[in-house]
C-alpha cells in the first residue's frame, strides 16, 4: 500500500519547532518510502483558529521547503461530510444523543473527584440515564459515541512499542456540539480515513487521543493507520520549549539568520539519530530516516549546536543557496547589492566567519555601501602616521594596475612591504580599515578584488585624508 502521510496543525498560532519536527519527520517518511504527504489545516476551533495563523504555517512550511503533495486540505470545509459520517453512525447506533445538560455533568465530575474517581462521562449514571429519557422534542442535545465497554485498545507505536489502554478508562466521546459542529477528534478520523493516511506521525500529547480514535475507525471498519508519537522538545534547562528560551517560531529563525537546510538538519537530529552521524543532507536524510528509530525520550534544544551546523551549511553549501537566504537579510537592512560584487563571491569570501545570515549580511555591507567613518577602535590602532607613506604608495601601485586580479594586489603589498621595509601588519592592517573601515576582514588582497579598484582608491583616500587631520590635531 502506497505510504500516506499528514502534517495537521490547528492554526491558534505560528509554526514553531515542535510542529516543524513533527512536519519533517512526516515529509521524511513520505519521501523515504516513495509516499505523498498532505497538509490538512484542523482548524474546527472556530474561536482560536486565525487566518493569520495559517498564511505563518504555510510561509514556515515553504520556507523550510516541506513540499505537499495534497492540500491544504481545511476541516472547516468539511463540515457536512463530517455530519454525513455522524448520521452513519447514529443510524448504526454506533452514536446516541445525549440531553444531559452541562450543569449535571458538572455536578457529577464533582461528586467523582469527592469520592476519588477520575471525572468521567458515566452513561450508566441514574441521572445520566434520567436526563437521557422522557425529553421534549425541542430539547438541546450533543450527539455521543457508543464507546465499546468491555476489552482494551492495543496498538503498536513506532516509537514508544506496543500501548494498550482499557476500555472502562474511555468514556463516550462527543462526537457532535450541541451547536450541530463536529468535534476534533473525530474529525481527525474521517479526515485520515477518507484521505488515506497510513501512518500517523505526531506529538506525544496526542496520545490519550490514539484509542478514542481507533475505537471511531473500528466502529467505521476503516483501516487503521499506525501510529508514531514523538516527545516533547524540551529547553536547554529541562522545561518544555517555550519562548523564554528564545526563539521558537520557525520564521524566527529565518529572521536570526538561520538557513532553512540547517534548521532540518538540526530538527532532523533532535530526537533521531543515525549512528553518531551529525550531518545529514536532505537525500541523505531522506534515504536514511526510519520511524523506527525516533527516540523515545525527550530532547532537548541546543541553540549552539544549531549555530554550528548553520556555520557549516553556510561554508558549504553551494553560494547560490546561501545567496537566495542571504538577499533577505541585504534586503531588510537595506544594502542594495547592485553595485558591486557578486554576491555568492563575497559569500565565498566571507562566509565561513559567520555563524549567522544576519552576521554575513552585516559583514557583507562594505562591498556595497560606502561609509564615512572608520571604526574607532580600529583607525585609532592602525591610521596613524606612521601608515601614511605605506597607504600612499599602496595607492600608487593600485592606480597603476591593469589587471584587478586578487594575485596582483597581494604583490602590490608585498612590494610595498619590501620597498619600505616594513612588516606585512604594518601595511595589511592600515589597508584594511582604509578598504573595510573595520580591524577585521578576510585576507585583504581578496577583499580589495571585490570591493573593485575605485571604491579602494576613494578609501584609501578617506584614510589619508583622517590619517592628515589626525596629524593637525
Ligand atoms: N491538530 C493537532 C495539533 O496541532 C494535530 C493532530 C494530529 O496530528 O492528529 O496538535
């Protein structure tokens, strides 16, 4: 049978990284086995479900390039398919009404938690059963399903092996509101039967949920899909991830300078493993995903382990990826990269300093922009007199070249250095602030290549010139 996977969040909020994972690990099962993946957005909590909420799902989904192959499916959509199921059941007496109203039921889980039970529905209780018989015709009601008895639900997780809950320890689950809408759980069923889901990938709270629901698909005689739960992702301190341990929304990442291939590559590992592989490209972790193989317990976020492998999909993926992720963050501070180098050369140049997209962009700024100023700390260090004859004749020579060829600017300070006999920090440095504006950069025959022959003369220029009024003070 063809594999069949879902993703199926409630759109009450951004896609963060818990949901990202558990999208992932889906999308990975899917394209392991030679299967589709679907996108269903449950969104039958009418009062939390925003369309915000959905287009920040969608953007993180295709941010992080988990492709669908169905959907978006939406449950609101669904309605009367959901109805059509429900008076299936009823007609079967698979489901029943229930007048009881809210406050009996209130009462009763009081009167349980008194006497130590666990609160329940008891369609056995006398005034459950007093409250279900003589009612008028007009009179609200929910519509329940006829939950088995007697036996137990057994199933065998993927990650967490075989679960068995008892029967007595589920109650009748209301299948329709009073206000005629279906409830959650039982339109995850019809929506995984009708869309022929095979597995179930999602997150350990749904748990509870797992035998309500296989009780729905037997009394449906549908095809039970299997079932992998995943656990939490904790904090680095060992508390349920939230925002106080920074970012959690996946498109904050994007916005902290992540690459999309490095959040994979780090979700992909938090809470499955491969050997002690660390790395994994997206066939490689295509090819070697196992549901088999998440791991049972609860892992935990380290934001320096992601920093590391965004370090390294920054060095080593191809410029052109890094380029497309990387003009966002140009764009958001404004440096236009019209003018001037290429941008995947100054991702080759620069690229393996940073840790971030945000760091790059930030170190990217003077092959584009000019400035007006150095950094303080640098010129005071390295513009002073003593630079000026090495800063002129470094000029000259520069003026004078045909070629811009980062090979023929490295003999251009190399004379300089020999022809003034001074040491390679003693003109390298004095050039790099005058060509950067800052005490740090990649080699500075490479940087001055790309940052292009006039935009070095005119720097060398505003160095000299801060060099003179430095002087005259
Ligand atoms: N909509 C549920 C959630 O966002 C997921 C339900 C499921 O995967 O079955 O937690």
């Amino acid at each position: 049978m063809t594999v069949k996977t879902r993703f199926a969040p409630s759109p009450t909020g951004f896609l963060h990284v818990g949901g990202a994972r558990t999208a992932l690990y889906s999308w990975l099962y899917a394209k392991h086995t030679g299967g589709e993946f679907v996108l269903r957005i449950e969104d039958t909590d009418l009062e939390r479900s925003t369309q915000e909420a959905i287009d920040a799902i969608i953007e993180g989904m295709e941010w992080l390039g988990l492709d669908w192959d169905e959907g978006p499916y939406y449950q609101t959509k669904r309605f009367d398919r959901y109805n059509e199921v429900v008076d299936q059941l009823m007609a079967e007496d698979k489901a029943y009404k229930c007048y009881a109203p809210k406050e009996l039921l209130d009462e009763i889980r009081e009167e349980q938690m008194a006497a130590g039970l666990k609160p329940r529905y008891d369609a056995n209780h006398p005034r459950i059963i007093e409250a279900n018989s003589n009612v008028a015709d007009d009179a609200p009601f929910c519509i329940r399903f006829r939950n088995p008895k007697e036996g137990s639900v057994v199933f065998e997780d993927y990650v967490r092996g075989r679960i068995e809950f008892s029967n007595s320890e589920l109650d009748d689950l209301i299948i329709r509101r009073t206000d005629g809408s279906p409830t959650y759980n039982f339109c995850v069923v019809i929506d995984d039967i009708d869309m022929g889901i095979t597995q179930v990938v999602r997150g350990e709270d749904h748990i509870n949920n797992t035998p309500r629901q296989i009780n729905i698909y037997k009394a449906l005689n549908a095809k039970i899909p299997e079932f992998a739960h995943c656990s939490m992702i904790l904090g680095d301190d060992g508390a349920k991830l939230s925002k106080r341990h920074g970012a959690v929304s996946v498109m904050q990442y994007r916005d902290e300078g992540y690459l999309p291939q490095a959040l994979l590559n780090y979700l992909v590992r938090l809470g499955w493993s491969h050997g002690d592989q660390e790395i994994f490209s997206m066939e490689e972790m295509i090819e070697l995903f196992r549901l088999e193989s998440i791991s049972k317990s609860a892992s935990a976020f380290n934001t320096d382990k992601l920093l590391w492998l965004n370090n390294h999909y920054i060095k080593s993926s191809e410029p052109e990826y890094v380029a497309k992720y990387l003009q966002w963050h140009m764009d958001a501070k404004e440096i236009s990269v019209e003018n001037g180098p290429a941008l995947t050369d100054v991702i080759q140049l620069v690229g393996e300093r940073c840790n971030t997209l945000v760091e790059l962009a930030e170190q990217s700024r003077y092959f584009y922009q000019d400035f007006e100023e150095f950094e303080a700390g640098a010129a005071k260090k390295h513009l002073r007199p003593v630079a000026k004859e090495a800063l002129e004749l470094a000029k000259a020579k520069v003026e004078a070249l045909d070629t811009w060829t980062t090979e023929n600017l490295h003999t251009v300070i190399a004379d300089v250095c020999s022809e003034l006999e001074l040491g390679m920090g003693k003109v390298g440095m004095p050039l790099r602030v005058a060509v950067t504006g800052q005490g740090q950069s990649p080699s500075v025959d490479a940087v001055m290549q790309l940052v292009g022959k006039d935009r070095v003369i005119k720097r060398i220029d505003l160095a000299l010139e801060y060099i003179n009024q430095r002087a005259a003070q």
